[in-house]
C-alpha cells in the first residue's frame, strides 16, 4: 500500500509495464500535416523531452496521448497495452497524468480542493475504497484531504492549501496544477511547458522537481526553455513540421546540425550556453530565423 509521496505506487520498476511507445502517428487537421509519422518511445522511469519550433506539432502529440486528439494513422501503447481507443476520462484509470498549458484552475475551489478534484476521478475508479480496504464513505474525504496535502508538499505549495487559486502567483498556480496531477498517482506524468511563465529563479527547484518524480514514474515534458530541457531530460525528440527530425541525449541533440538548423539565430547550443545568465524566459526561448521560421511567422 502506498504510504508515501502521491506519486509512489509502492510498486517496482516495470520497464515493460512503464514505457510509453509512439508508432507512426499522423495527425491531419484539415489539409494541415500535424504529426506526420512521429514514432518515439519514453522509457520507464526517465524524463522524456519533445521540443521544437511553434508549430511543430509538440502540443498536438501530447493531445494525442491524452486522448483529446484522435490519431490519422499510427498507435500508441503504455505498458504494451494499446491506448488508441482512450478517452480523456479514461486517463486516470490507465494511470496517466497531464498538466495543462493553461494551468485550468476552478477559481471557485481552494487549492487544496482544486487537487482533490484530481483524485476524485480515482475514487469513481475505485481507488480510494481499494487503498482503504473499505466502502467509499464520508470518511474517506478526510484521506482524500490528506492525501492531496501530501501532494501539494512534493510540488512545493503545501503551505497555500486553503488559498483561492487567485491569490496565487503563475508559479505557484502551477505546482497545483502540477499536485492535482500528482495526486491522480500517475504512472505516465505528461507535463506541458512546466516551466512557461516562470522565473529564472524557479527554474532550478522545477529542475529537482521533475528529476525526482521520474524516480517514481515515467516523464513526458514538452518545453521551450532549452536549458531545462538540457538537464533534465535523459532523451529528448524534436519535431520540426510534424516530423521528428532528431533524437538522442541532450548533447547529441545540441550538436546535430538539423536541430540547429530548424531553430534560427539563436540556435540551441547558444540557448544552452546563455541559460544561468540571468536572461529571461523569452531570451533562453530559441526563436526561428530559418525560412521555416519565416514561413511560420508569415514573413
Ligand atoms: P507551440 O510550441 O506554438 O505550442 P506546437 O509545437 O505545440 O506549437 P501544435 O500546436 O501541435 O504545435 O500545432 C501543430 C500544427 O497543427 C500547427 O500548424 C497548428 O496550426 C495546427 N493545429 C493545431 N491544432 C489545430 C486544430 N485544432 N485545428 C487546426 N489546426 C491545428
């Protein structure tokens, strides 16, 4: 049983049961290519991370995985079991776990109660009754209480837990949304720019954030600020038109030159050797000055 953090399954790695496999997924919105036969795997327990120029078809993947978007072509599995068929109410059930870019707080709920909304999914799945051994009750909203407490703790909020939403900053908001996924005890976290909006200074305590839960589960981040993405992904896939066009770990994707090239002037290496220099999140950002680029800005 789990008695630790809302992330801890109490179970040991399963690499088989914790890896999420992509195989030629394409998306058409219309006449628009949005994934053009993406294929990549995220291994149990590591952090994976999808970057690439706006566009590029990060956002549409991770709908994809989500259930919000359903695939042309291709398939997706976690743990071997197919998730073609998956509807977003189904993610918490399957163990998957997503924040959203918007953050999508209730503003009406306290923070604390915007995360046990989190695990109140779990309790129509029979979650709580099975970690209680007993019938759902009224008493269990007092676990689920504790339980998301716990959860605001390892995202870093815990002290803010009868707050309203609106009295937070945008960092803080996001660690509860981050703790309202946590809470759903995910075994497949899907972060969607983590670090977007915070400060330069929050950006280290995120890195440790994420490296520990890939601890206890397997990551998927999508993220523009390069010199997260640099530490703390074990692989990284980049996407470009709906393509990947590279992969590899964070140095091998920094030195290939197709990688560079989809990003413009300020190229990935000189993004990675800016970050820590007090720039801002818009400077450590890549922009795109190739004719991609151009096309995308409409110049
Ligand atoms: P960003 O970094 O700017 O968020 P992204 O890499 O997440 O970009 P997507 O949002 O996935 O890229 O978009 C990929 C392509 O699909 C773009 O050309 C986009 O305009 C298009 N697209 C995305 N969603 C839709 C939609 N619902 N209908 C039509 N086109 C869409």
């Amino acid at each position: 049983m789990n008695s630790g953090s809302p992330v801890d399954a109490g179970t040991p790695l399963d690499a088989t049961r914790d890896r999420l496999e992509v195989q030629g997924i394409t998306v058409h919105f219309g006449g628009i290519v949005a994934l053009d036969d993406v294929s990549l795997a995220a291994p149990a327990r590591q952090v994976t991370g999808i970057i690439g120029p706006n566009g590029a078809g990060k956002t549409t993947l991770l709908n994809v995985l989500c259930g919000f978007v359903r695939p042309t072509a291709g398939s997706v599995s976690f743990g071997g079991r197919e998730l073609n068929r998956i509807r977003p109410h189904d993610l918490a059930e399957l163990g998957i776990a997503r924040t959203l870019q918007g953050i999508g707080l209730f503003s009406g709920l306290s923070v604390i109660e915007n995360v046990m909304v989190g695990a109140t999914s779990l309790a129509k799945a029979g979650f709580w009754s099975g970690l209680s051994g007993l019938p759902r009750s009224d008493a269990d909203e007092r676990r689920l209480r504790d339980y998301s407490q716990r959860a605001l703790e390892l995202a870093g909020i815990g002290d803010f837990a009868e707050a309203m939403p609106d009295m937070l900053a945008h960092g803080q908001r996001k660690r509860v949304a981050l703790a309202r996924a946590l809470v759903a005890r995910p075994r497949l976290l899907l972060l969607d720019e983590p670090a977007s909006g915070l400060a330069e200074s929050e950006l280290a305590e995120l890195d440790g954030l994420i490296t520990g839960l890939a601890k206890q589960c397997t990551v998927v981040v999508i993220e523009h600020r390069m010199d997260l993405m640099m530490s703390v992904c074990q692989r990284i896939f980049v996407l470009d038109f709906g393509k990947v066009i590279a992969s590899g770990t964070p140095d091998q994707v920094q030195a290939d030159p197709a990688v560079t090239a989809a990003y413009l002037g300020t190229d990935v290496v000189q993004a990675v050797s800016e970050s820590g220099s007090g720039s801002t999140a818009d400077a450590t950002e890549p922009t795109m000055s190739t004719p991609q680029a151009k096309e995308r800005a409409g110049d």
